[in-house]
C-alpha cells in the first residue's frame, strides 16, 4: 500500500506521460538546453528538479511494451499484452482510473495530448478495444457511446479524422458517421477545431464537455508547428487546468487529467534527433506550468513517466573503426530548422512532381533547401546524395526516407540510436505535490495506477464489472485477442 487512508485525499491528481522518453533523453535535452542558453553544467531543466525514482515497462505478453500496454498499466493498474486498449490480459475490460474518478467521485476529467486524441494512451483511460489500431470505435466511447456513458470532460488534441464521415476531405474513419455532430447532439459536447477557437475559449464559463481538436492526424512536432494554426502542448495543458480547476471548484470536487507530450515518442521512432530535443523541451515546459498550478493548489499532486523508452537512443556515438573521441556536437542539433518527417514529405513531392531531367532539376532543391536550409548540412557526401536521389522508384515509405536525412544529423552530431522501435530500459519517475514522497524508488508501472486509485480512493473492480456486464463486451476475451487488430501499423501510428 503506497497511501496511508488516514492521510486527506488530494482534489487534483494530474498524470503527465512523456512517451518514448528515456533516461538518456532527459540529459541529452538538459545539455544542449544548457550549451544553448550558456546555462553551465548545473543548470536543470524542470523535470530534473521533481525525479523520484524510476519505473519498469514490461507488458504482459513481451519484455519490451508498447504504448497501449504502457498505458493500459497506468490505467487499469493492470499489466496487459501489447497492443491492448483498456483490456487485461485475457482481453477483458478493465475499469480505468479516469472512469472511476468521474462515476465514483463525482471528479471531472480531461485528457490533452499532441497525438490523435484516439491514440493508444489516451484511449487506455477513455475507451476498451482489444487492439489500438481500432480508432474509430474509440472515439465513438470517447465522446459517450460507451456502457458507462459519458466519462471524460474535456479533450484536447489531435485527431478529428476519426470523427469526420468518409465522405469528407481528411477523414480516417470508415464509415459516414460525423461523430462532431453526433457529440453535440447526444451528449452536449463544445467542440473547437481551430487555433481561434482555442484562444476564445474562457476558462471561467468554458462548458463542458469541451473537445479542441486541432489537426487532422497528430499534431505538428513542436520545431514545426505554426503557432498561429495550433497551439502548444503547454499552452494546451495550462488552458485546461484553469478550465478544469474552475468548474470543479463550482461543483466541489476535484479533477483528474491526463497530459501526454505525445511526439518524444514518435521523433524517437524516426530517430531524429532534432524534433526529439524540442519535443522534450516542450514537454518540460509544460511541467512547468503543472508544476506551478499544484504550489496554487495545495493538495494536487502530479505524476510524470514514460510508458517506455524509444529508439535506444545514445549521447554519443563511434563512427567508423577509430577510438571516438569523448564527445557529442550540439551545434550540429542548433542549425536543423525543420523535423525530418516535414522534410522528407517535401522532398517527396519535389521529386514527384519532376520531369525526365530529374537528376538536373531536383538535386539543387536536395543540396539547398532540405539539406543546407532543412538540416542545417553543407556538406553531403556523394554516398548520402547518391542515395537520396536514388529514392524516386524505389517503392519506398516516407519514413525511411525520413530516416536516411535523420541519421545525416545523427551521424554528424555523434548521437545514437540502436533501433526504430522501443526498448525495455527502466524510465525515470517524477512526482511533485500532494504524498509525491509515497513514489520514491523503484517501481512497476502498475504501481502508478495503484497510487492514484489509493490517492482518490478509487474503485476499479466496480468499473469493471459493470463494464463486464454489458453486451457489447460479451465476446471480448482471450479467444478474441489473435483476431483483433492487436498489431500496430505503424505507418498510421507514426507518420500519416
């Protein structure tokens, strides 16, 4: 038991997840931050000032999770197989401590991410499918048609393919239901989809249930994003809390909320090392403002962690047979204006649109505007130019396209990784607020879970059992699992 019950339950429990950041992710943005700002070598950043241990991700069905597992464990407290969205282990709903914050407690709760609202870690607190890749029914429990009802407050994010019919421009989803309208018209959803609806929203008569979502898929990584078309992963954060923090003081009861810097995860996928940096950054900030509402608000506490670590990623790096020297090269990291995802895209439309005089029309546009003014790089070998050119016809994704300019940066900043995937390595555990100290040490991920449901004296079991109870979960369980969409595409997770 992690909480004593004589102790006062806090109003705010606030979950902050930062995927596919790992250990060594946190110090490579501590010093470019620092090289950067001209900071010294004692400067932090504001995670590093609330570390409290450290967490273990395993999942149930391998030793290296994936997110929806990762999240499933926060969520439900439960350990699950990879791929399972808000299931246990045998494919069983399992009931999430957002669920049960709002129909036990009365609390109201919100979910702010970066990626599609409907993406594994923000539907383990708000939906059950026993596989990720099924967004389209997530997002129509989100909004309310779940047996328990209507649970989540406030969303903001990415995403609005999954609630736009297929006979619109941009939409994911695979049949004509427009879940906007189904949202307002059933259970009384404000939605917003555009920075100028965010920024006219008043926290003090905001209504509920509010749902921002702001691009199409996920939303843009950090060191591309218009901020005149969206906001920010901090600024989203901070709106929210305000939003959240007045409209449960009207009704006298706390809140609960999930707050994912979603894209750590997925620059870490492509191995780029410049949006992974910003992302962190962004992330950081965004601790920052948590960090400054629970001083305001006594009896909050804040729980941040990754579901796991992505990339393998290294400070450091050989190239080549020769003994390396003892260092890294920021400045190489300063020069990278845009993601390598961004650029690829423009790349390959570039190369697309040519003509049978590829190779005189495109190379210039290559050398000058995705390598010099893109990554910052004036001095391509003939190899990564060959290589790059020779893309057109190759039947190749984007991505790894993407991944060949991203390793250009790598390779000259001495920065490594050792996969496109994710890794079993412990992650850091932060806490500040409210019995923070309960989480010192080392911990399993499903402990995180069992904090917070001692924290607002939860009750999981009844969640899932009503959940259980309920037709439209009657033929979920272990004979469903290998017919599921279990699998991750991970062209549709990461890229489109």
């Amino acid at each position: 038991m992690l909480v004593a019950k004589n102790e006062p339950a806090p109003q705010n429990v606030i979950m902050m997840i930062s995927d596919g950041f790992g250990p060594a992710s946190e110090a490579y943005a501590r010093q470019y931050h620092s090289w950067d700002q001209g900071l010294g070598y004692k400067a932090m950043l504001p995670l590093d000032t609330i570390l409290v241990g450290s967490s273990r991700t395993q999942s149930s069905s391998s030793m290296i999770t994936d997110s929806a597992a990762g999240a499933t464990a926060f969520a439900c407290a439960q350990k699950s197989y990879n791929g399972a969205i808000g299931v246990d282990s045998k494919g069983v709903p399992c009931g999430t401590v957002l669920e049960s914050a709002k129909l036990h407690r009365n609390m109201l709760t919100g979910l702010v991410v970066t990626s599609r609202i409907t993406h594994a870690t923000p539907a383990s607190f708000s939906a059950h499918v026993l596989g990720r890749d099924s967004e389209n029914d997530i997002a129509s429990q989100q909004i309310g048609f779940n047996p328990l009802g209507r649970t989540v407050d406030l969303m903001f994010g990415g995403g609005a393919c999954e609630f736009t019919s297929n006979l619109t421009e941009h939409s994911c989803r695979l049949d004509t239901r427009d879940l906007f309208e189904e949202a307002k018209e059933s259970f009384g959803w404000t939605v917003k989809r555009t920075r100028e609806d965010f920024d006219e929203i008043e926290p003090s008569d905001a209504e509920l249930p509010l749902m921002g979502l702001f691009a199409p898929d996920h939303m843009s990584y950090e060191i591309d994003r218009d901020s005149s078309k969206q906001p920010s992963l901090k600024e989203m954060a901070k709106k929210a809390l305000e939003i959240l923090n007045v409209a449960s003081k009207k009704q006298g009861t706390g809140f609960f909320m999930m707050i994912e810097g979603s894209r750590i995860d997925m620059a870490a996928h492509t191995n780029d090392p410049a949006a992974h940096v910003h992302e962190i950054y962004e992330y950081n900030q965004a601790i920052l403002a948590v960090k400054e509402f629970v001083d305001a608000n006594p009896n909050t506490v804040v729980i941040s962690t990754s579901d796991h670590e992505t990339g393998g990623f290294t400070i450091g790096r050989q190239i080549g047979k020769d003994y390396p020297e003892y260092k890294w090269n920021p400045e190489v990291i300063k020069r990278v204006q845009h993601s390598s995802q961004y650029l690829a895209g423009i790349w390959r439309k570039e190369i697309d649109a040519s003509d049978e005089d590829y190779s005189a029309k495109v190379k210039e546009f290559l050398v000058t505007v995705i390598l010099r003014d893109g990554l910052g790089i004036d001095n391509p070998t003939d190899e990564e130019l060959e290589r790059l050119m020779s893309w057109k016809g190759s039947n190749k994704w984007t991505e790894e396209l993407a991944y060949d300019l991203t390793d250009m940066v790598s390779r000259r900043a001495l920065l490594g990784w050792s996969t496109h995937g994710h890794t079993a390595v412990d992650v850091n555990l932060y806490a500040y607020g409210h019995q923070s100290e309960k989480l010192r040490g080392n911990h399993e991920n499903t402990d995180i879970g069992d904090f917070i449901v001692e924290q607002l004296d939860l009750n999981l079991e009844d969640i899932t059992e009503r959940l259980k109870s309920h037709d439209s979960f009657k033929e979920f369980g272990v004979n469903n699992i290998e017919n599921s969409n279990t699998t991750t595409n991970k062209h549709k997770y990461h890229h489109l």
